[in-house]
RNA sequence: GCGACCUCAAUGGGAAAC
C-alpha cells in the first residue's frame, strides 16, 4: 500500500490522473486493498484539477468500501469546492461532519476562510474568524495571509495593513508568502513606493524576496507602462542571484504587446528561450492575443499552431483571443470554427467565449444566429455542461452575474424582449435576486 | 514514546461592463 501510495502520489504531482487511477486499479487487482491516505491523494488531486465532482464521486466509494474518511480527506474536498467558488457547498461538507462528531482543525477553518476571500465575501471571512477564535482555533499566517490577501484585491489595503498589525500584536511572525501578497497588493494598485518599502521591510526582518515576490513587483510597474524600470528590476534580481522565471517574462511581454510593441515582446520570447525559460501557454496567449490586437490575425493562427506543435495545451482563454480577434474583423466564420475545433478538443468554452461569439454576431448584424447561439447556450444539453446557464447562475458570484446581465442587456437592445425574458424567469427560478 | 504517505495562503494571458 504503501509504496502504491507514494507512485499514485507522484503520478498526481505530475497532473496525469489518468496514470493515477490506472495504478489505482492495478493495485486493488493485485489485492492491495487502498487505504485512506490513497483515498485522499486522489482526491486532492481531482480538487486541484478541477475535478471536484469526480473527487465527491469517490469519497463516496470510499465510504461505501468501508474506508473510513478522516479529516485530511474532508478538508482536501473542502478546499476543491472552494476552488470552483462553491463556497456555500464548502461550508455544508464542514457543518456536516461537524455534526457527524469530527472536530474541524486549523486547516478546514483556514481553507474555509480562503474560501470566502476568494470570492470577495470578507464578511463571512470575518465572521469566520471570529467563530475560530470562539472555538479556540488560533488563526495562523496562513489564516492571515489569506485576509490580508482578500483585502488587497478587494482594494482595502488599510485593511490589509490593519491584519498585519493585528498579526504583530498577537506575534503572528509574516513569512515570506504574507509579505509577497502584501507588495503584489499594493503594486497593482500602482503603489509602487510603498511595494517598494514593504520589499524592504522584508528583507530587514530577514525573509529574502524570492522570485515570486519580484514578480508581483515588476507586475506592478508593467501595469503602469513602466517597463524600462521593470526590466531593471531583473537585473536587480539577477544581481542577487535569483533567476527569472516565465512568468517574469511573460508578465514583461504581456506588457509590450498589450502597448502594441510586437517586436520588444517576441524579442522577450527569443531571450527568455536563450536562458532557457521555456514559454508556456500563457506567453503565447500574450503573443497570440498581441498579434490579434494589430489585426495579423494569420501571423497569430501561425503562432498558435506552432504552440501545439510544441505539445502545449491550449485552453480557454486562448482560445478565445483567437475567436475574439476574427469577430472583431467580422470574419464570424473562422470564428465559429474555431469554436467548433475547441469544443471538439473537449476544451469548455466559458461565458467570455459565448459573450465574445455573440457579440461578435450582432455587430456583423447577425441577430438571428445571436439568438439561436443563445438558446444553445440556455437549452441544449449536449454541449458542455459547465456552459449553460444553470452554473452560470447558480453560483452567480459578482462577476459571472454581472455577464448574464450584459447578454440581457445586448438582448434588450436588439429587441429581443422576449428572449431576455426567458433568460431573466430563469434566473428567478433558480432564486437569484436581479438587483 | 517518537517519527511516518494525503489537506490550507502569494506572481503573468481572454470579451463586455463599470
């Protein structure tokens, strides 16, 4: 068991689940009976893969096997839901094995707390920490760190000042996650100096800045087009003996191409291959949707097929500056192909494809597609799941409410009054509060 | 007794809206 363990572990550490449950398989042939600890590795990895129904799908088994969960397995699936934003789901799985007699730890209040960060709700993040502190659960850095983080994105960064004296007071020592959250908070919001300072304060209580931590820096100055002090910053880091990253670069060159300089950002990319730091999908997003920007739409379809030569996989959001970038040239055809190629990868389209895809078709004035696409996208069930409007409104976090708003809102301009309707006695349905 | 496989926080890419 043990030695299966420890291969199905690695296996999952290297995202090939499939290897995982093949080993899985093999195991329980061999009359190796799993045990807990392989039960939860498979869950963890299924949560951190985005497969939290499949991992419930085997606390299931497990139960049903007799292998008890412990709380290991439980906050691991706490925390896939958190993940997927499913928040209030997070909390029933905590409040019922609270009531089955198990005694949640530091790590599920922790997970949980996060949770609700993540999603922008720091009330209930606030709450919850009181409910620790009443339950005798002393938060950590970690608890912290994910306020801190919370109140950062939410642009409170008094707030977040306010936990870092809070965690002084009750000598709750900052680590190096706590201050890096702190200088990409700040730095996003354009508060370089005060990054800055924080960097330094850092250094001074010992903790060194790593890699990740100038990242969240030169992120900063790239979003204030500052990118001649960007690229001093790595050579500062360069300096101190830390290598740059892809995400040092990428960051860089999704800088130049969203200013439109192609030629500093491919440049980047021929440097960074040099070094060899390999680009990834992300950097070819940037190239891809940089190049889209300037209307060299083939020059990106190009790019794009030589990432898939590479074996990279394409996701999503590339997939989307592709298709958004032949809208906007009014080529809806391309567009739909490339929908069509994606869909038959088994890549989801998400709400942004289905939005970019709509509007693209009534400004190319084509309401009647528009339409249909939209009842695709209500109705049909033989398309992704994860793309009809149920989850879009079920879990109807600000953001994605705020995307079924604006398709009723194209829709009302078009006249299509009726379909807007629909849509709208739906969300009722599923007893969400239009506001 | 101690240890031991599994669980929590930070950095880059997509439309529109604000």
């Amino acid at each position: 068991v043990y030695s299966y363990n420890i291969l199905i572990r690695g296996f999952c550490s290297w995202g090939d689940i499939s290897r995982s449950l093949k080993l899985f398989d093999s195991m329980q042939s061999s009359g190796c009976s799993p045990n807990y600890v392989t039960y939860n590795t498979l869950i963890d990895s299924f949560c951190k893969n985005g497969c939290v129904d499949d991992a419930l799908k085997l606390l299931n088994q497990m139960r049903s096997r007799g292998v008890p969960p412990n709380l290991v397995t439980f906050n691991a699936t706490v925390n896939g839901l958190c993940r997927e934003k499913r928040v209030e789901e997070a909390r029933k799985v905590v409040d019922e094995i609270i009531s089955s007699g198990i005694v949640p730890d530091k790590i599920t209040y922790n997970t949980l707390v996060n949770g609700y960060c993540k999603v922008g709700n720091l009330h209930e993040a606030l709450i919850l920490l009181e409910e620790m502190a009443q339950k005798g659960v002393a938060p950590n850095v970690v608890t912290y760190t994910s306020i801190i983080d919370g109140m950062c994105k939410a642009g409170n960064l008094r707030k977040a000042l306010d936990f870092v004296s809070r965690m002084r007071e009750r000598d709750v020592k900052l680590n190096e996650i706590t201050y890096t959250t702190l200088i990409g908070g700040f730095s996003k919001r354009g508060f370089l100096d005060d990054a800055k300072l924080i960097m330094n304060e850092m250094v001074e209580s010992g903790i060194l800045p790593s890699v990740v931590s100038y990242n969240a820096l030169i992120n900063g100055y790239c979003g204030l087009e500052r990118l001649d002090e960007a690229l001093e910053i790595i050579t500062e880091m360069e300096g101190k003996g830390l290598v740059p990253d892809v995400v040092t670069y990428s960051t860089l060159l999704g800088a130049y191409c969203r200013m439109g300089d192609l030629e500093m950002a491919f440049q980047l990319n021929e440097e960074m291959a040099k070094k060899n730091v390999f680009p990834d999908d992300v950097t070819y997003s940037s190239l891809v949707k940089g190049l889209c920007d300037v209307g060299r739409l083939s020059d990106a379809l190009d790019l794009f097929s030589k990432m898939l030569s590479l074996g990279l996989c394409p996701d999503q959001l590339i997939y989307t500056a592709l298709i958004d970038g032949y809208c906007k040239e009014g080529n809806t055809n391309k567009a739909f192909s490339l929908h069509d190629e994606m869909v038959k990868k088994g890549i989801l389209p998400d709400v942004v494809t289905y939005s970019v895809l709509i509007n693209g078709l009534q400004k190319v004035a084509r309401t009647k597609e528009a339409k249909k696409l939209l009842f695709r996208l209500h109705f049909q069930d033989n398309i992704p799941d994860k793309v009809v409007y149920d989850s879009l409104i079920e879990c109807c976090s600000k953001t994605k409410f705020r995307n079924v708003v604006s398709l009723l809102k194209g829709l009302c301009m078009k006249d299509l009054i009726d379909e807007a309707d629909n849509v709208f006695s739906s969300m009722l349905e599923k007893n969400v509060k239009p506001d």
